[in-house]
C-alpha cells in the first residue's frame, strides 16, 4: 500500500512526495480511511509510529478539496506542551507547502506582542491551530475567537495531557465547540481516565489499538549496577568512553534538582551539556532544544518534559540516570533512540534501592536486560 491508495488531493501528494513519504505506516493505514470517513476516533499508538501524519493528512485533504474558504478556523489540535505543539505544526507546515491550507502554533509563555499574533491567527481564519489547553482557554475567555466553524478537534498525547492535570480544561474547551464536531482521540496507553474521557466526549467511536509497550528492536538495553554515590562516576566514564564515536546523548533524571546537579557536576569536569526542564523560561527552553537538535550540543539532560512527543534525529545513547517509576516511562524515555529504523543504545543505572522499580520494567518489556556491576 501506498499514499496514493488513499486518493489525496494532487497539491497533497506533491508535498508528501517532497517529503519523502512513499508508504504509510500501520497506524496511517488504519487511520486514514476512518478519518476521511468522519468517524470520531481512539487511536492508542507510541510515539514514533507515524500518529501526527495519520490525523494530519486526512484533515489537509479535506481543506484542499473545500471549494469555499470559511475564513474561520478549522481545526483545533491540542497538544501538552509547546515543543510539542510547535512539532507538529512544523510538519503541518511540511505536508501543506503545495496547499493552500495554513496553520500556527498557539502556547504560553511567550511576550504580549506573541499573545496578539495569536489572537490575529484566530480571529482571520488560521486553518489549522495547534494549542496548548490553558492557552487556547485564554483566548476563549474573550469573545473574538469563533468556534462555530470547527470541523475537527484532535487531542495528541491524551494520557499525558490528563497526567498533567488538563481533564477540566478539555472539557471546557470540547463544549464551545458545535455538536457535529469530528473528535480524533490520540494516546499511546489506555487508562480509566482516558475511557472516561472519549466516554464523555466521543460519538460512536472507531477504535485503533497498536499499543505494543516494547523498546524498538534496534535498542541495545544495559543496565549499570551500582551504588548511589557512584553514579555520577559511572555516568562520566560511560560519557567519557562514548563521546568521540556518538553524535548524541540524552540523559533523563526523574528531578529539576538532579537535571540541575549532573549538568552542574559535568560542566565541571569540562564535559559540555546543557540542561531542559520546565523550571526554565520559554525562550531557554525553545533555544536548548533547537541547539540539540541542531548538534551545537551533544550532550542534553531533560526531566521527562523531553520522554514523549518530542522527534530529535541522531541520538544515539538515551542514559537514565534513576530507574523511571512507571515502566511506561521506561519506554517512551528509551524510544527517543533507535528511531526511524536506526539503532541506539539506552543504558540504566540501578541502585540497590530501584532494584524493585528494575525489575518490573523486565517484566513489563518482557526480556532480561543485560546487567553490568560496578
């Protein structure tokens, strides 16, 4: 099967052909077909497997081929947080360059001059917005964003926008928009609060599950036994022995504080890092991670802000300096390696004390990772 198969518009397949898209991936192929039959949708898919093209594509077929433009918005694509709603505005961007369709990513964070560029996007018409909840909630506040128009209301990363807290702020935005509203619902696990959820919100909906919580086969898994007070040692030596043969390395720490001390500890020792949490402000936050993907820096250690949504080409060593709590976690932090078919290697450093956590995430991915004592 191919894109062509599902009869996109000319103008569509022009910019999916400039893109290098030729076949589509499992979760498109189920995807597709049910969203350009306007069916609401549950789609439970890990991140890296195609999702944001599987929603992506059927709307800007369906603006390309409207023989009338409303001058109004669209579509309306919530997203947790603003690296991930400008990711995916970016490739929206990239499908849509031979179109007619436009699109502009609207988040917090930014200057007042940004908060009324935002405004402008949703009172002419932007085709496609991409928001993040309490942002967009702060433009509804005011009376010049009209929602009648919405044709399409996706929600990407669903279980870890109501991890954060968003529930309410859904719901108040799902009940100012019109009753016949096509509801795509993306997720890459299913738990109550998400049934609960697409019970109160979707109409009838067809159900997509490729929800295989396994590392990509082309990820080497290693795990460090050490102690605590070790770790820092351990964690510097593997840099050290890494470095020169790697593009680069992600190394997750379950706290501000501890992304905040290794940074510290390895810019001390002349190993040059930088440091991604939600502590620091927008523009810091936007400028570290175009830096990393960039490669003006190899080294980035990130909270879990960076374990879901995020696409970053060429890292090829994902480090966990504490064993993540949820194996879930595990898997996404992991998954930032080995992608797009390459292959990467994650390395776990476990203290007597998350021996148990460990132990769980081997029974959860089902296999026996390799242990190295120190």
């Amino acid at each position: 099967m191919n894109f062509k198969d599902f009869n996109f518009s000319k103008k569509l397949e022009e910019g999916l052909k400039m893109m290098e898209f030729n076949n589509p991936t499992p979760i498109q192929k189920k995807a597709v077909p049910l969203i350009q039959q306007n069916s609401d949708l549950i789609a439970i898919a890990q991140t890296g497997t195609g999702k944001t093209a599987a929603f992506v594509l059927p709307i800007l077929d369906k603006l390309a081929k409207e023989s009338t433009q409303s001058n109004q918005v669209n579509t309306i694509i919530i997203a947790p947080t603003r690296e991930l709603a400008k990711q995916i505005d970016r490739q929206v961007e990239g499908f849509a360059y031979f179109t007619n369709s436009t699109s502009f990513p609207i988040y917090g964070g930014g200057t007042g001059l940004e908060f009324e560029h935002q405004k402008e996007a949703l009172k002419k018409g932007t085709d496609i917005i991409i928001c993040t909840p309490g942002r967009l909630l702060a433009h509804l506040d005011f009376n010049y964003f009209n929602t009648s128009k919405i044709k399409h209301f996706v929600l990407d990363e669903a279980d870890r926008m109501l991890d954060m807290g968003f529930y309410d702020d859904i719901i108040r935005i799902y009940k100012s928009l019109p009753k016949n509203v096509q509801i795509l619902l993306f997720s890459a696990t299913m738990p109550n609060k998400i049934r609960t959820l697409a019970n109160k919100i979707l109409k009838n909906p067809k159900r997509i599950s490729l929800s295989i919580s396994q590392p990509a086969v082309g990820i080497k898994q290693l795990a460090y036994l050490c102690h605590e007070n070790q770790k820092i040692e351990t964690l510097q030596k593997i840099i050290n022995t890494n470095f020169k043969r790697l593009n680069q390395i992600l190394i997750f720490a379950s706290s501000i504080k501890n992304v905040k001390k290794i940074n510290y500890i390895l810019l001390a020792k002349g190993i040059k890092s930088s440091e991604m949490h939600s502590g620091l402000n927008q523009d810091l936050r936007e400028k570290t991670i175009n830096d990393f993907k960039n490669k003006k820096n190899k080294i980035l250690i990130a909270t879990d802000i960076l374990s879901r949504g995020i696409d970053i080409n060429g890292i090829d060593l994902v480090i966990n300096y504490e064993v993540p709590n949820d194996p879930e976690d595990y898997i996404h932090r992991i998954g930032r390696t080995a992608r797009a078919k390459k292959k990467g290697t994650a390395i776990t450093l476990v203290s007597h004390q998350q021996k148990q956590n460990f132990l769980k995430i081997e029974k959860f991915v089902k296999n026996k990772i390799h242990r190295i004592i120190i």
